[in-house]
C-alpha cells in the first residue's frame, strides 16, 4: 500500500485580518459537534485509514498499570504498541511529502536516522467547561490591532474554524495546558560528538486565559496575563539561584510582554528591557531563541502569518516514553535524539507560513508551522536565515497527561542545523523531576517579581 500522504493544501484566498471582525457566524459554528469536532478539527479519519476518527480523546480514567497518581510522571497509555514501519534513508522517497524540511534534512546528514512509525491516536482529550467555552468563543472572539490582540474569548480555543494565519496562531498560544503547573525538570543542549550541557530548575506556570476564576469581561477589563512563568535554576553552578519572571497579554500593543530577573549575586530584582525576541535561549545553548520557544511564543507583531491549508504529516505525538520512561543518558545521541525512544504518528496539521515584515530584524526570515488540529501546540517548524537557507527545525509533541485531561506544555527540542548541535527542553526521566499540574490558580504574590528573591534559594 502506498502510504503517501497527499498534500491537503486548501489554499485560502483569505485577507490576513486587519479588520476586527468576530469569529464565525452561528450557522457556520453549529459545525462544531457534526463534522468538526467541539474544538474544530475534523470529526472524521482520513482516507488512507492512517488517521482515525476523533472519538472523544483519552478518558480522565484511563491510566495504565504502571502509572503512579501523584508520580508526576506519566507512562506511555499505549505500552503494548510496537512500530508499524519505519521510515529510513532507503524508503525516504515513499514518505518525503509528510516529513517537515528539517526532517528530510536530518536523513541527508544521518544515514542511520529513522523515524519509527506508530499506530494514530487522536488522545487529546478537554474538560467540558472548555469546550463550552470553545463553542462561546467560535462567534464571540475577535483579532484586533492587525491581529496582535485578542478580544472576547476566554476558557477556551479561540478561534475552533480559523480563517487567517493569525488565528491560527492565537490558537496556538492558547492551546489548553490547564490551568497551573510546578515542575523540576532538565534542559540539554548536545553538539555532534554527543556532549551534553545540563541545565536544571523549577519551573511554575500559570495561565490567566484558563482560570476558572476569572472571564472574557474580566481579561478585558483589567488587562490579564494569559501567561506568567516563573523559572529558577540550580544547576549550572554560576547560575544557581538566578531566576526569571516572564509575562505577557492577550493585547502586547498596549501591555508588552515583560520580563523581570533576580540575581543572587547583587540581591536584586530588575526588570529586563530591550530583549529583541530572536534572542538565543541560553538554557538551550542558544540554539533556539525567545521567538522559538514552544515552537512560538511572543508577540505575532514580526511576521506575516498566510494560512495555507491542511496536510497529512508525521509529527511526534504521545511521546511519554521519551520525556518520562527514560534517562538523558538513553536519549541524548550524538548529532540527533534517539530514535528508539521517539514516536512518531499520522496526524493532520494546519501549516502557516511566517514572513518578516518590512524594517523587522530576525536572524530567521521565513518559518513554516505544522500545527496539530487536535492540539494546536504540537507540532513542528522549518526556520530559515535572510538567504533562505534552512537554519532550524523544532518539534512539539501532544502528550495527554490521561488523568487530568491536560496537555503538557513545555516539552520540545530544536535542531540547529548551521551548529549541527540540538536542544531538549524539559526533560522527566530522570531523578528527582517531576510534573504536577495545579486544578486551581496559585496565589497572586506567588507570581510577581517581589517573590522572585525568594525563589532563587535553593
């Protein structure tokens, strides 16, 4: 059987949103539940048979033997599975309409590179209350400011039927990781011969957009972060106790992301300015920048986003065993992770292109993004440099956490291909790491630069 997937591009002759027009009408959102799923992908499979129904995602009960509630670590839900194919330097050709430039790029360098191939599941599963506010949402949000900020939508996807590039975006950067987290994770970035630099820390997250307690009027009215994050590191030694308040809004025109960092040398909290957003991430030896993180983060204020379409692609998805069952010392190979511990599956994917706009500077011109319909945070991205020569790839599995109904935010890696170097963010496997997800919104101070001192002692 001919398993090549064919190019889905339903190309949009769709203006790139200037205007502040609302979402979708209401008959076009009572597609949602039918043929769309409640949070707007396609309910059905796809013709190969390679990308199933959507049936509802992994169940908040379902959890297999060798899950530990309270672990804050998640086992793979699919233990027994093995690998239906493999695709390899010899039958590249069969698959090349489905892999990301960046994975067409790492054959070329690696002849013994491989991508195991798994059977599909469509695990993303949400709680009720944010699907409901999905469906609010599909004829409630609205771009405004050229598509840099986001009005009338709250608890849920953004836009379920995007029109434009932006919105497309926007669902990204909202994509549903719950409410709050804390974590001790590790950080890698590894050169060619294998040698690999740790950095280790804890992380705190919170998401204002997905607190219960709070609402669309509520966003637009006192101006809420959607994203605070507060990271504070231990190791390497001459950055211990360093840490970094990271905010930003749903309107960056007017409340700018903002940047705060304590240092334990001088005892004191800053607040950072001027940081351009192709900055290199030094927890990741630069070798993905502030822009990158997540695949995106930021401000949208850079680039031109085109909508494409859709296309059929193999992305890394349900990578528990990487992130969680295994030590750094398993994964980290040289010149590329470990392919017996990377899975891979047929998803479809929303694909935008990205161009710099005029007078913009960003050591990446053009980037295309490959984002899960059923999760928009997963997925891949190619980056290329001012002549058009392919600079970096990143990769974002989708990894339900099955018991709470949360995707993990904060797990990728990024392959710097000028460097021949690459990067693992947030890393479980090995001890003293842990994920715990929070149900309810930390405590105000906990989140504001005055509480940075306190987070730097370790």
């Amino acid at each position: 059987m001919n398993m090549r997937t064919p190019l889905l591009f339903a190309v949009l002759a769709l203006l790139q949103g200037a205007g502040a027009k609302a979402g979708v009408d209401a008959t076009e959102a009572e597609q949602l539940g039918k043929s769309l799923t409640l949070f707007g992908a396609e309910s059905t499979g796809n013709r190969a048979g390679t990308i199933p129904a959507y049936t509802g995602g992994l169940p908040s009960n379902t959890a297999p033997a060798t899950f530990k509630p309270g672990s804050g670590r998640w086992t793979t839900p699919y233990p027994d599975e093995k690998p239906l194919f493999a695709v390899t330097a010899q039958n590249l050709d069969q698959y090349r309409e489905a892999l990301s430039e960046t994975g067409k790029e790492l054959f070329k360098r690696y002849p013994n590179y491989r991508m195991d191939v798994y059977p599909s599941h469509r695990s993303v599963a949400y709680p009720a209350w944010v699907l409901e506010n999905t469906r609010k949402n599909a004829t409630a949000a609205k771009l405004v400011k050229d598509g840099l900020a986001l009005e009338g939508a709250y608890g849920g996807i953004p836009f379920p039927i995007p029109k434009t590039g932006n919105e497309v975006m926007w669902n990204h950067l909202l994509g549903y990781t719950g409410v709050a987290y804390d974590a001790y994770a590790t950080l890698w970035s590894v050169d060619e011969s294998g040698n690999a630099t740790k950095w280790a820390g804890h992380f705190t997250f919170q998401n204002d957009y997905y607190n219960p307690q709070s609402s669309a009027e509520e966003h637009k009215k006192n101006g809420s972060y959607y994203y605070q994050h507060v990271y504070s590191w231990s190791i390497p030694a001459n950055v211990a106790g360093f840490a970094v308040l990271d905010t930003q809004t749903l309107d960056p025109t007017t409340e700018p992301r903002r940047i705060w960092d304590y240092d334990p040398a001088t005892r004191r909290v800053r607040e950072v300015t001027g940081l351009p957003p192709d900055l290199g991430l030094g927890s990741l030896g630069s070798l993905a920048t502030f822009d990158q993180d997540n695949l995106f983060t930021g401000s949208l204020e850079q680039f031109d986003f085109k909508l494409i379409g859709k296309r059929e692609m193999l992305i890394p998805y349900n990578n528990h065993t990487l992130f969680f069952e295994t030590t750094a010392k398993q994964i980290l190979t040289p010149g590329h992770l470990n392919p017996d511990f990377v899975r891979w599956e047929w998803h479809r994917v929303w694909v935008v292109e990205a161009t710099i706009k005029p007078g913009m500077k960003n050591q990446h011109q053009r980037k295309v993004l490959y984002l899960d319909e059923d999760w928009s945070g997963a997925g891949m991205s190619d980056e290329y440099d001012a002549t058009g020569k392919l600079k970096r790839g990143l990769f974002r599995p989708a990894m339900p956490l099955y018991d709470v109904q949360v995707q993990i935010p904060r797990c990728y890696w990024s392959y710097d291909l000028e460097k021949k170097m690459y990067a693992l963010d947030q890393h479980f496997g090995d001890a003293g790491q842990s994920f715990q997800p929070k149900r309810q919104a930390f405590p105000k101070l906990n989140l504001k630069p005055d509480a940075l001192a306190r987070r730097g002692v370790f």
